[in-house]
C-alpha cells in the first residue's frame, strides 16, 4: 500500500517546485511558480485578423448548433437552449445574447450556489507599491431565484460600508436568499436586461483563452432608472452567450456610487456558461493610494450544483448509511476495534456533511498530490496506521487545516500561497502529528442527529480546534517527522514562509481567522511551527529569486458546478520587480476561457450523420 514514490510527486508537483528550480537555475529574471492565471493575464487582442466586420455569420453557421448541443448531455436536468440560426447582422446578435441572457437565468433559478468575497484594503508603500492595510470575508449562499434588488449601494463616508460592502450582514456561511455585495455582477441587469433599457454597440472581436468573442460597449438608455449596468460585455460567437462583463452601475443616487467588477462566467455545463469569478478594485493609485476606500476583491461562486439548503430540505437530504455493515468479518469487535470503527463514522459523516454543505471539494486529483506528501513522510518516518491517511481541499480561502479521523483538511487558499512542496509537507506534517498522536478528535460525531443541522450553521454545529497542549505537541512532533524526510534539507523555504505569513499577519487577520480548525496564528503572532519561522535567510524583497509566498489564486482551480479541485497549469511569469511578489494579495482574475468538453468524450467526432446512421457501436 505504501511506497517510496518520491519520483511521482516530483512529477505530480511539477509546477510546485518550480520556483526552487527556477531560483537554482538563477536564470536572469527568476520565476514564481504558476502564479495566478491572471498574471499570465492576456488580453488577448490576437484575435482573427480583426476585419471589422460586425457579421459573424459565416463563421457561425457550421459551429452554432455543435455549440448548442455539445457532446455529452448534462446530467443534470438541465434543458439544452435551441440551436441557434447563424445570425447575419449585429442587431440579431444582440437579439441573440439578450435571449440567452434570460435563458440563463431562468435556468440557474433553482440554484443557491456558495459565495465567498475576499477583500483586501490598501495602503501605499514606498517600495511594494500599494499593500494590505486590512482584509475582510465574506462566506454565504446565494438564491438566485431572487430578483436583483440594486438600492444597496454604496454611500460614501458610510459607516458601514465596509459592511455593505460585503453584502450587509457579517454571519459567516448564511443562506442568505437576496443578492450578497459583490456578487451582484452574476448578472447585467437581472431584470430588464432589453433594448427598452439599454443601447448596445459593436467594439470589435476578441479572444479570451480559445473562444472567440465578439465585444459590445453596453449603455443604459436616458431616464432608464437607477442602477443600470454601464460596462463591456463578451459574446462568444457560437452560442451567444455572455462570457465576460466589465463595468459598473449607473446611475447612482447623489453622493453614492458603485464600485466597478470584472465578472468572469465558465462553460461547465453543455450550452450555459455560468458566473463564477468577480474581481473588484477601488482607489486611484498614481501617487499613492489616494482615497478612504481603496481595495481590491476576489468573489468565488461554486457549489452550483449543490442539493438547496432549505430546512425543509435539509432533513430529507439525510441518507442513513448503516456503517456497522463495513465490519470486516463475522467475528467480534474487540473494543478497540469498536473505538476505531466509531471514529472511522464520526470522520464519514464529517466528510459528507462538509462536503454536501459545499466547503469540500470531492475526491479528486488534487488528493492524490497531497496523499503523496503525506506518504513521503509516513515511509520514511516508519509510520504504520491501522487505516491510510486521506486528505482532501477546503473550497475556502482563509489559511486553514484541521483533520478529522484519518482525514487530514487543507484549504484551497493555503495551498496556494504556499511557496514549494516542502512548505506543503510542512503544514501537513502538523495534521500527521496530531494523527500519529492519537489526538482524535470528533468522534461526537459518530452520532448521526449532530449532521442534522441547516448548511448555514455548519460553522456552528462542526469544529476541530485542539488544546494548547496538544498543539504543541504537535508543532514537536512535526518538526521530528520533517527532519526525518526527504523535506529535511529544505526546510529553509518553510521558515521564509513563516516570515513571511510574520510580517503580513497583522493585516491579514481575516485571512488567518480560521473556522474549523487552529489558526496558525495568535493575536498577529504566527504560532504554528514557529520552530522553523527561524530558520533559512532573511526575508529580502530586492532578492527577486526569492519566493517567500505567492498570491491567492496560484494553485488551486475550482470547477464551480461540480466543486472538484484541481492544480493550475500555468507558465511561470517573469518577476521584474519586488511589487511583482504579491505574497497572500487578491490579483484579477483572468481564466483561460475554453468550451465545455464532455469529460469522458472518445468521440471521433467529425462526421456526426454518419455515427447516427452507423452500427451503434
Ligand atoms: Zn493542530
């Protein structure tokens, strides 16, 4: 069951180490590893010779309907929208993404996906440019059954604003069914998305990522009311879907306004392409940050394809699984057996309650990296558990780990800013230690009326913080299990990691606060591991080849309809200078835009009338 697979996490993290290879190879421009696909970021201006011309029709006709029926039905029941004819002028385009507007509206009605904005305030600084002065999170679900009510914007010197700002209420993880802060820009106009209300003018094609889009500048129409979108939308041109939004609201009451997002939508399912990224910015920053409200804001929407989280619905969902039916034999539990087989149940339903209430991602690819790290230290620490240890990703962002049985819990924004493999085995080795030390915790659990709760609860009803004690204990351990491993001569890395998560603790407590397990700091003080905050050189941001931390958004991808989490391929981007670094800061989003592919496909594709005809198979 265990092997030595050093090899295969080489491999596997590939683009995990990258940046010690990078700085080794002291290139001239040194290069972090991945960052954020929006540090690739390309506008994308290479697109088809750019002839002006505003009809897509002869390009569109042989590719409309394969857009509108692609491959693989959704499994979802989810109507597929008729296919499209090719439209020959710019006034039937906009016909055509006015009508697939609704179209998608009506179709995500049902849905209450997870809406989680991180915010970063800014401050200038000299040399880093503008830098966190304070953060602020925001976790919820959304109904977006529920129409767009737009008279909660923005006064300026408003108190509250900050608040506001984040959808108005603080709870973490509520179902809260209206429409929360920045998540507004899931839509143009929820309700009078029409020629009625707005004018629409062709700008010109572009490609985002492999689809080819046409640009519309997108104006309200004098006296259409307040709050109407003022911005740029993308069209991609074999559907007629709306891609991409950019802008704002307009306009605002006096001495109000709104603030502007880059609202970015997937193909995950066949023939919609869904909201699922929002980047939002606020402040002039050209001599400095010169205004009160200076920020910048990821928004992630998943969990789109999650069961509603009504209470009505909640107690229907609950599947009494009967876990005494796994015992092994016929023969008896001894009481160890018994407690161990009591805690294995207390672990399950943790698992799938976190997962059904959308804060896990399910198994998947990015588990079996982490699997391997874990094994590495296992192998060479000669640690036999009675059950393998199992990982897998917290869809949230705030820096977090916990574990829960054998299941050891790392969120998907920790493993992003982390630097290199050995900073990943690092922060493991601490959830191993507590596994290794018998310090379970959990097992309540077991006790299946303690799942029955309402998914905005889940913070309240489900938690994993240790004692002191055997935090400690654990931070030891951990450190004897690193030494030990094959992480033991790069341990150096960690303690620049730990410098780093130092220096920026203060301003990041939101990003620290953590809310199933320990936080890896104390009132600003990073506590986790503190043995090896010591360790390796000094922190140096004119050293550009070294990496101490990355910016939010490097590493993980989240597939917002299914929830899966898989590792970002992207090309490492040159760092020129040390406001380049970014370490733990929200950057855009910029997404490489592909068409949804179904994933089990061996098609052969081409001649589709002759499958049809064909000997089924
Ligand atoms: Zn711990």
């Amino acid at each position: 069951m265990r092997t030595w697979n050093l090899l295969l996490t080489a491999a596997l993290l590939a683009s995990m180490s990258a940046a010690a290879q990078q700085a080794a190879q002291s290139q001239p421009s040194a290069q972090p590893p991945a960052p954020d696909a929006t540090q690739t970021a390309q506008p994308a201006p290479q697109a088809a010779p750019a002839t002006d011309q505003p009809a897509p029709a002869a390009q569109a006709t042989p590719d409309a309907s394969q857009a509108a029926q692609p491959a693989a039905p959704p499994a979802q029941a989810i109507p597929l929208p008729a296919p499209v004819a090719a439209p020959t002028t710019m006034d039937q385009v906009v016909n055509l993404f006015i009508e697939r507007e609704h179209g998608l509206i009506k179709v995500l009605a049902t849905r209450t996906p997870v809406v989680e904005t991180y915010l970063q305030n800014l401050t200038a600084d000299p040399q880093l440019g503008p830098v966190p002065s304070e953060d602020h999170y925001f976790l919820g679900r959304m109904d977006m059954g529920e129409t767009v009510d737009r008279k909660d914007y923005l006064k300026e010197q408003d108190p509250s604003m900050q608040s506001r700002l984040l959808g108005g209420f603080h709870k973490l993880y509520k179902v809260q069914y209206q429409p929360l802060g920045f998540s507004w820009m899931v839509y143009a106009d929820r309700t009078d998305f029409d020629r009625e209300h707005y004018d629409f003018r062709y700008a010109r094609r572009e490609f985002l990522g492999d689809v080819r889009c046409l640009v519309f500048d997108v104006t309200p129409k004098p006296k259409s009311g307040r709050g109407r979108f003022l911005g740029r939308i993308w069209v991609e041109d074999q559907g007629f879907n709306i891609v991409r939004l950019n802008g704002t609201y307009y306009p605002a009451a006096h001495n109000t306004f709104f603030f502007h997002m880059d609202s970015w939508r997937l193909n995950l399912i066949p023939g919609y392409w869904v909201p699922s990224f929002i980047y939002s910015e606020e402040g002039d920053f050209s001599a400095g940050v010169k205004n009160r409200m200076a920020f910048k804001a990821q928004t992630r929407i998943w969990g789109y394809d999650l069961k509603k989280g009504g209470k009505d619905d909640e107690l229907t969902q609950i599947r009494v699984d009967s876990v005494t039916d796994e015992s092994p034999t016929a023969q008896d539990a001894s009481p160890l057996q018994a407690e161990r087989v009591w805690q294995q149940q207390a672990e399950d339903n943790v698992v799938e309650r976190l997962t059904n209430a959308g804060l896990l991602a399910p198994e998947g690819d990015l588990d079996r990296i982490l699997q391997t790290v874990v094994n590495n230290l296992e192998v060479t620490n000669n640690i036999d558990l009675p059950r393998p240890v199992r990982t897998r990703v917290l869809l949230t962002s705030p820096l977090e780990t916990f574990s829960v049985g054998n299941t050891i819990v790392i969120s998907r924004g920790l493993i992003d800013v982390l630097p290199d493999e050995a900073s990943l085995a690092a922060v493991l080795s601490h959830e191993l230690a507590h596994i290794v030390l018998g310090h379970n915790l959990g097992s309540k659990f077991a006790f299946n009326d303690r799942m029955l709760f309402d998914d905005d609860s889940t913070y309240q009803n489900l938690g994993f913080k240790h004692i002191p004690e055997e935090e400690q204990a654990a931070d030891k351990k951990a450190l004897e299990l690193l030494k030990n491993s094959p992480y033991a001569q790069k341990l150096d890395n960690v303690g620049l990691f730990l410098k780093a998560l130092q220096l920026r603790a203060p301003q990041l407590s939101a990003l620290l606060t953590t809310h199933l397990g320990n936080s890896l700091a104390e009132n600003g003080t990073i506590t986790r591991l503190s043995a090896l905050e010591t360790q390796g050189p000094a922190l140096d941001n004119n050293k550009l080849d070294q990496i101490a931390a990355l910016p939010l958004g490097g590493r993980v991808k989240i597939n917002p309809w299914s929830d899966k989490a898989e590792m970002v391929k992207a090309a490492p981007v040159a760092i020129t200078s040390a406001r380049d670094k970014m370490p733990f800061e929200v950057t855009p989003f910029f997404p490489r835009l592909a068409r949804f592919s179904a994933p089990v496909a061996p098609v052969a594709a081409p001649t589709t009338a002759a499958a049809n005809s064909g000997s089924g198979n």
